[in-house]
C-alpha cells in the first residue's frame, strides 16, 4: 500500500490486509408492510396494545377495561392509608380551587359561579378517566383568559349574558371534542409544535395581559376598555384616573401584598406549600368579613353579590350549533382547546416523570376532551389541570385521582350550602388572586436559559411575548408557531455538510472545524451530509459540493499536494431521501465525471440504499469499489489504488 | 477486561488498552459570527463574491460588471465560428418561436400578435443580462395558460379586450418584479419548494388542460365552456355538437398527425431535430396556402383574421396599480412568475449541467425578471426559457445568447414586413401545434420511476395531477406542496432511531436490521438518532426510548442475559439541537438514573455539544466517562467497568 509521505503517520492504525466490510442492503420487505410500520411509528409509536399479546381472552377483556378506564387498575389496589393522604391534599386544593374558580370565571367575563361549576363534575370524570395521579383539575387563567377575550369580539358578556353563556359552553364543547378527538387519531403530536420557547414567551405575555386587566378590579374602575392589548389598557387605566377608589387600591394592596408574601414563603420553604395553598381562602374570608363589618360595598368597595345556592344545571339545551356565531364558537374552542391541552399534558407528564409511571398523552387527551365535554352540558366552562394547583396537590401528598374527588365533593358542599357567604366578597381580592397565580407564569431563570443555549429559540420566546402583548393572544401564538415550524424547514433546506478528516493514530474520521487534530488526506475531499436528501435542499447540495470541490482543487494548486481524485460522501446521517434525493445522487456523479472524480458513498441507511438500487443507474453508483462501510477503510482500499500526481 | 463469554467473539478487534480519543467542543465563536456564518450559508451558499478576493480595485471593477452583464463576460471572447453557429439555431428556434408566440397568446386569450411582441422584446434582454449559453426565451405553455385562465375569472377577454391586455400586462410586470425579487433577496430556494414530482403531476395535468382546451379549436367549436376542468370542458364539447365543423376536424386532425409524426421521428433520431422544429412553420405556411386558394374560411374554418404590422407599442400606460383588480392581478402575477421561474431556472440548469458551465440561480432570476418587467412595458406578456425551444437551440448548436438575438431580429422581421402573410393562417392549425407542444410535458416514464423509487412521491405527483385537472390549476399546485412539506415536518416529528449492533470482527457498529450480522452486546442497548432533536419531536424520542428500553429489560430477564446497565446514544446524525433537544437530555438522563441505568453520549457534533455545555447539568451529561468519540470505543471502556449479574 503506498501512503503519501507527508501524512505518513495519520493513517498508522489502518494495517495492510485489513478486512474490508460490505454495505449490506436491508432485507426485502413489502410496500404494504412498510406502509403498516411507517403508519404504527407515526401514530402508535408507543405500541399502546403491547401488553394485550399473548394473553388470555378474559385476561384481554379485564386489561380492554383497565385501558379504557384507569380507575379500574388503581381502584382495586386502594388502600385507606392512600386515602388519608388524597383527603388532605383534596382538602388543601379544594380551598385553592374555591377562590380560583370564581376568579378565573371572572377572567372569561363568566358569573363566578360558573367557575365553581366548573370545580365540581370535571374533576369526577377526571378522576375516572384520567391516568394522572397528581393532576388537580379545573379552570385555568390562559383558556380562561383566551375564551373570554375572543368571545367579547363579537358578544358583550353584560348585555347579552345568556348568549355569552351558550357561546362559552358551545366552545368548551366543541374544545372537548377536538381534544378527544385528537387523542382518538392519535394525533397528539400536534401540541408538540408549541415548543417550550413558545410557551415561555406566550405565558409571560398572558401573565401580564391578565394582570393588566385585574387593574380593573383593583383600582375600582368600572369603565374600562373591552381590548386586551398593553397599549389600549394603560392608557384605559389612566384616562379613567377619576374612577380610582382608594379603598379599593388600599384593600387590594394589602392583599396583594399578603398574598405575593405567602407565595414567596412557599416557594422558599415547599415544605410550607400549605400557606400558599391556603392563602387564597383565607383572603376571600378575611376580605369577605371585613367588607361584612365595614359596609364597604356602600363606599365604592365593589362585591360580587347574590350567588344561587344549588348544583350545576344541566346545560346540554344551551349548546348552539348554528347560527351566525358558530365560527366563532369553533374557533375559541380549537384554540382553548389546545392551550388547556398543552397544559394539562405537560403538567400530566411533568409529575409522571417526577414519580416515575408513565401518562399515555393520547388517552389523556381523551380523558380531558370527554371531562370537558361532559362539562360543557353540566354548565361548565373549559377546564384542565392546572400547574399551580397540580403542584400543590403534589405537595399536599396526593397518591391518586382520589384527590380530586374529594375536592370534587368540597366544592359541592360549597355549592350546595356556603354560596350566600361570597355575597360580600369583594371583586378586589379575586384580582389579587388572579395576579399572584399568574405572575408564577412568568418565568425569567427559563427564559435566561434559553439567552443561554439557543438564541434563535429566545426571538421565537420574544416574538410569542410581543406578539401577545401587543397584538393579541391568539396571534402571537401564531406567529411564533410560523416561526418555529419556519426555523425547521429553514434547516431542511441549508442542511449541514461537513468536511472529515482523520484523527491521527485512528481511522476515525470526524468534522475537521470540531477536531483540530484531525487531518486532510491529501487527493481526497471526504464529506458528510447531515440530513435527509430531498426536493428542498438538492440545489442547495449540488452547489455547496461544488463549492468544496473547487476549494479544494484551489488549494491543492497552490499547496502542490496530490491532487484531488476521490470525493467521498459519509451518508451514515442521511436519514432518508426522496426522488429528487435520487436524482441528486446521478448529477452529482455526472459532475464529478466530468472532472475525472471518483465518487464514493460511505455506509448508506437501508432505505437510502433501497431506493438507489431502484433506480436505474445502481449500478453505477452502486459499485462495489465505490461504496464501503466506514470513511476509514473507504480511504485506506483507495489509497492503494491511487494513482500519484504531485 | 472482562468480556461476558457467550460474545467474546464480536469484540475481537478491540484490544486492550486502545487509545480512547476525547471529544472536543468545537472552538469558541462569538454569537455574532456564528450568524454571520448561518446568514451567509442560507443567502450565499454559492459564495458569489468570492471571485473578487484578492484582486485589484481596476479587476474588481471589470469583474463585477461582468457579474452585473454577463454578455461583457463572454462578448469579447466571441468568435466568428460561434456565430455562424448561433445564427444557424437562432433561425431553427425563430421558425418555432413565431408559430408557438401565436399560439400561446391565443391560449392566454391574448391577441396572437401579442405572442410575437413577446419574442421579440424579452430575448433581446435575457442575451444581455442571462448567463446561460442555450435558454430559448418566449412565451411557455404553462404561465400562459394560468394567466389566461386565471384573468378569465373576472374579465371576460372578448368583451373587455383593452382591460384585459392592461391586466396581463400589470400582472406581468408583477411576475418580473417578483421574480427579480427573488433573486436580489436571494430567496430564490422559495422554487425548490416545488419538487421533481410535484412538477411532474402538475405539468401532465396542465398539459391535459391545455389540450382539452385546444378541442374548441380542433372541432371548431365557438361556443365554448370558460371552465378549465376535465369535467365541464367535456361535458362542453358533447353539449355543443351542432357547432363541430367537419372541414376545421379533417384539416386539424391532418396537421396534428403531421406535427405528431415528426415530433415522434425528432425523438428517435435527436440528429434530426429540424424536423419537429421546423413542422409547425410548415403548417402554418401550409395551411394558410390551403385556406387562401380554397377560400376555406368562408366553409366554418376560422382564421386568425387581420394583424397590423409593427413593432412592440410601449405598454408602460397600461399598467395597473390600482382597482378592484389588483388583489387578482398581483396573484396572477405571483402564481405564473413562479412557475415560469421555475421552468427558466429547472431549464438553465439542465442544459448547463450538460454542458458543464455554472449557472447561478439568483442571477437568472433577476435576469428573468428583468426581462418581465421591461417586457411588460413593451406589450409582451410573461416570458421565460421554454424547455422545448431550449432543447432544439442546444440540438442546433448554439454557443451563446446571440441566437436569442437572432431569433429577436428574425420576429422583429416578421413583425415589420410578413405580419399580412398570417392573415388567413386557421386557428385549428395553432390547436395542433399547441397539442403537440403540451404533449412532451406528459412523462410517463418519469412517473413510473417516481413510483419504483418513492411511492409517497408518486402521491404527491397523483395530487398535484388529480388537483390540476379536476379542481384548478393553482390549488392542484398548492395541494401538492401543502403536502410535500407535511411530508418533511412528518419525518421532523417522527425521526429515526435505529438499534446498533457489531459487525463481528470489528469495531464498527450498524443497524441490526439492516446487518443480520450485526450482534447486540449484552448489557447495552445502544441507539443511533438520526434527525435534529427539536421542540416537534422530544416526546416521541422520549416514548420511544422508553419503549425501547423496556422491550430490552423484558428479553434481557426472559434470555437469562446480563441485564441491561448502558444506553448508549450515537448523536453522529443528531445535526442541530434546540432547548427543547437540551432539556430531552435532562429528561432522559432522569429517567434512566431512576432504573439505575447509565447514559452514555456518542459523538455530538459541535453545536450540539456546546450548546449542552452551556445547559445546567453540562457536567452531569457530559463527564469523561460518559461521553466517547466512538461507540467501539464507548464499549470496549465501560464493558471493563461493567458489573456483572446473570
């Protein structure tokens, strides 16, 4: 074997006689068989009915009903000491979701009451249904938020509240529908285009979209604008100066303060979770008292007045499926549909992962769709799990669904005997409690983070924040969704080539601009292609090799090394490749035959190899001499063959 | 080293004490350069400039005229012999062009003589501006047929002639402006969106489209359907079959079989491409003879009626830019500029691939456009390199872009003084050389390829065919790029992972389904991610390691191996990462220290190794012990390490 005398000692642990090993086709498998598996990966990848196989007939009909209905699995291990746990971490979110519920009802311009509806047949099924241990169901602020300002566009929830009404049950209906049907065709992926960066800047915007509005009720003002933007509120905020009530500012600040402090300890302390927890109860009693003691409703001090006593009314005659507003209806519902979605599964996956077991998120999106659609006739609005509550029910050592049941049942007794207590509850510490649930969404370590490690991910955080802060909530999500989706095809279509060279002493042959050690041999251009081949990006591909070629046919001129007789393509990282892949692969010999270049293909996958043997000049490009399994013994057959010009 | 026995054998090559290489982070470089770098591989991957490096300030200024012109490139060097050449194929492709312009001006529903202004016009510019040697510039099929079908939706092109013209001038003069946009911005990969299939099934389904249209002039037809589907057009001709006129049906179908002949005889014998290309201008002068001495136009034959003789009147009044038809005119302008671009372009490369010159794709973007937009101001309507005309001028011989010059002057003849000869010249005749035209866009050997090599492709090209004909000629376009790029995010959300395993006898490790000899060493698991790790695909990655894991725990116990205590990650193909790719590997790592098992990382390229040295938990993921520049060497290191339980 002769070896170029300048990198003699590069090629030192590629003995003569080494064994050189073939490129093996994958074994045939039919269109239809790899159809069936292409399909399994791209909506079973979690193989949801491995554990049916080989098991008994009855045994299949326990596991069916065990699939379809998780209780039945978790039910029959219960134990009371479980119990005891889920009793107070029910009792601990049950005193969170009270306050919550009717906050959140006022964020989505619904009565209060609807709120704790909403605490009350949602976490039932939930509890059935769901496969969670630690979610904690109910309203949440962002769906809230979102279905409130969307549906205002077109209905004012004051003089039209029955049609208001409808219109939200009518959109938490069909968000239930999309959510179970998304998790019926396995479509789940979809909420994975809302990537995390997305989700930082988007909640931070709605954190602060949310606040904005609670200047409403801590401020006393009762003229404020109907728009949700920074712009239209502040201006709003202060245009209505006359309007400020100073018992309102003072009685909010205080709680606010109150409330801002417990938080702080709780997140010092998780072992105290149950002040924060508990807070929010504590308020609305204090605040409720006060207003009780004061008469403070007669000086400027607004309540929320008479609630009816009861449980949810059936609502199923409410829903409207015609009509001029059911685009509107639609669309609110695919988008809270989707935004609880997102939430409920991060939270759902986010405490599977902490304890260990595993949430399957198509059935998740099952059990959230069908609880909200069942809601939506029960006088509910949309609900999920919520983060904040989740963790506190964590916290509170929730062991199971059980949780929720038993707050289920607090809010019931709620509902059923403590409603004319919130009488005097003033409309100020419900904004207080929306404030200081939601600035927890703003997080700032995690967008640094991301500053930190990927600054094209932080213009997709700062374009979700902007966007809904200065747009609005709906298109701010969009653009930064078009962005990311944009960064991914981008990719596609400028996909990394990079040159290889050896590390000497080795036959390893790695990226010459990571490895400073690694050298150039001289007489071959050796490349990898870091993507699938396809229609977006053969230009791109043809020009770039050219490129490199031309570079290094210059080079070898002015350094009068030997000049350049091999090209050799590392496909190990071509994932796939289409026609246009294909056809990539012939001009780019064509080229390299004009110019007297030997093309060489490095350790193609199965399918890329497949389908170049399909085409029609395989044959070429498909030499034995001309395609081997690794760059090492590629350039080491090569060398021995080559002829020398220096 | 303790090897487990049932194995030893696959690990032979790998000796004891072998040198274990480090991975290297790449080197430092600021932010700001990167971008530099990222911006510059996705604007200016060809690198323009480069030939300017170096050189003196006279030579920069010669050479970036020449890159501005390129005639002053390749002007002073042109040689007699060349011209006489050029000559000799520009007179080939004039005798094409005159009967083509007419006819497609006539299929855009645009006066004929039109066809000829633009012929002449636009040829004249691409010569001074366009770097390829054998572009044919004119009127094509394709952007005619879009344009005239696409204004016809709203104007109608006999009662309102003069809005009409001033629309396809407008919507021209926007095609150039895009067009030239494209290539100034550098945005030209936007065409690449277009695949090889893609265009396939839309050009046979425009081709169809265009022949069916053809039938109200083969049959002689003069009530005629303004729909463009296959279902309305036929339904058309069997409405109407009072109107056919047997003396238009005999004389067409005469000319067609004459015009298919000598197609057919050009294909088998390429040496006798004068035949095809000469054809129609024999039919035209034949046919026209005939109606002359025979008088047929007074026996149901329509004839193409008076032209005034002269050259292009200045169109720039005509445009315009403003109006209830902009919205309409700046689409058809998008629409036809993108795909006569493509075409150009597509044509450009073909013949300079053959050829081996370069052809830049930005540059004949702007000198496309250019052309448009001068020829817009000119009364030529949207013109580009015709694949057919292209093909013949290389088959004549010609050298540079002076047989475009040649061509030009020979219309500009025409024009000035043979303008009364086309008087009596039968619109039949025009049907069949358009028929014959269209009919090579047809590639049925091509489909049956895409089919052989790529079955999604062939969908593709079945959409954009189907959508074409049965639907309408854009949204069979955008359907099958709607569905091109799904296919792409598709493989983004569901990336390959393959399970590795040793070639026996080496230290190279492959995918165990495509090597059958390929062996699993017992105590590993290592996989290979094959696709950027991104915020659309780190649950499915999630899921499916797990699931991989679990089925390697499962037959671990039911084999009686050692059980499994390393996952190894092959990261060689994972070419970008995001924050959401960062924190897959904290997730990852979390669940895998749960079940006690180590990760192990395998080569990550630079960027993704930085940008997890910039994450937290760096130091975690990325300790020496379990980060390996080869999966050989990750083995054989840590199978010394390895506990042992059977």
């Amino acid at each position: 074997m002769e070896v170029p005398n300048s990198k003699n000692k590069t090629m030192i642990s590629v003995e003569i006689g080494m064994e050189v090993h073939k490129v093996e086709a994958p074994p045939h498998i039919s269109s239809l068989k790899k159809l069936k598996t292409r399909l399994k990966e791209t909506f079973f990848p979690d193989d949801p009915l491995r554990q049916f196989k080989g098991q008994s007939a009855k045994k299949k009909w326990i596991l069916g009903a065990q699939y379809a209905l998780p209780i039945l699995k978790w039910g029959p291990e219960y134990s009371l000491k479980s119990f005891k746990s889920d009793i107070v971490a029910g009792l601990t979110i049950a005193s969170l979701a009270i306050p919550q519920g009717i906050s959140y009802a006022k964020l989505a311009n619904l009565p209060p009451i609807v709120g704790l509806y909403s605490s009350f047949v949602p976490p039932l099924i939930y509890a059935v249904l769901g496969s969670s241990r630690d979610l904690a169901v109910g309203p949440v602020s962002i769906a809230s938020l979102v279905m409130g300002s969307m549906l205002r566009q077109q209905v004012n929830p004051v003089t039209e509240q029955v049609l208001f009404l409808q219109l939200a049950f009518t959109s938490t209906f069909f968000a239930g529908l999309f959510q179970a049907s998304l998790g019926f065709l396995r479509l789940g992926f979809i909420i994975d285009f809302l990537s995390k960066a997305t989700l930082i800047g988007f909640m931070a915007g709605a954190a602060i979209i949310v606040s904005l509005q609670q200047l409403k009720g801590l401020l006393g003002i009762t003229h404020f604008t109907k728009k949700m933007g920074l712009v239209p509120v502040i201006s709003s905020v202060f245009r209505e100066t006359n309007e400020w009530s100073w018992q309102t500012i003072l009685m909010g600040f205080c709680f606010l303060v109150f409330l801002l402090v417990t938080r702080h300890i709780s997140i010092k302390k998780p072992k105290l979770f149950w002040i924060s927890a508990g807070a929010p109860l504590l308020s609305v009693i204090l605040s409720t008292l006060f207003v009780f003691a004061f008469k403070a409703q007669d000086h400027g001090v607004s309540v929320i007045g008479k609630l009816e006593k009861g449980l949810n009314p059936l609502s199923w005659n409410m829903l409207q499926f015609h009509g001029s507003h059911l685009g509107l209806v639609i669309k609110t519902g695919l988008i809270t549909g989707i935004l609880s979605l997102t939430e409920g599964i991060a939270v759902g996956r986010t405490f599977a992962a902490l304890k260990n077991y595993q949430v399957d998120g198509n059935k998740e999106m099952i059990a959230i769709g069908l609880m909200n659609v069942v809601g939506s006739t029960t006088s509910c609005y949309v609900t999920t799990g919520a983060f904040s509550r989740s963790a506190v029910n964590h916290n509170a050592g929730a062991k199971s669904a059980v949780s929720n049941i038993v707050m289920s049942v607090t809010v019931m007794v709620t509902l059923l005997f403590l409603m004319p207590l919130f009488r005097y509850t003033p409309n100020v510490v419900l904004g207080a409690i929306i404030v200081t649930a939601v600035i927890g969404l703003i997080d700032l370590p995690a967008a640094y983070q991301i500053w930190k490690i990927d600054k094209f991910d932080f213009i997709v955080m700062l374009c979700a924040f902007l966007g809904v802060i200065l747009i609005s909530v709906q298109e701010g999500l969009a653009i930064a969704v078009g962005i990311s989706v944009l960064k991914v095809l981008l990719q596609i279509t400028r996909p990394k080539i990079v040159m290889l060279g050896n590390i000497p002493g080795s036959d390893i042959f790695r990226n010459i601009h990571q490895y400073k050690e690694a050298a150039k041999i001289p007489g071959f251009l050796i490349l990898s292609i870091e993507a699938p081949i396809n229609f977006a990006n053969i230009t791109y591909l043809n020009d770039r090799i050219s490129r490199w070629i031309e570079d290094c046919e210059a080079e070898d001129k002015t350094q009068k090394q030997c000049a350049l007789q091999f090209v050799i393509l590392d496909l190990s990282a071509v994932s796939a490749i289409d026609t246009s892949g294909v056809s990539f692969f012939k001009d780019i010999r064509r080229v390299l035959d004009k110019k007297s270049l030997e093309l060489v293909l490095v350790n193609p996958i199965g399918e890329v190899m497949e389908k170049l043997l399909r085409s029609d000049d395989a044959n070429d490009l498909m030499r034995p001499d001309t395609l081997f399994l690794t760059v090492g013994e590629a350039v080491t057959m090569l060398m021995s063959t080559m002829k020398h010009h220096v």
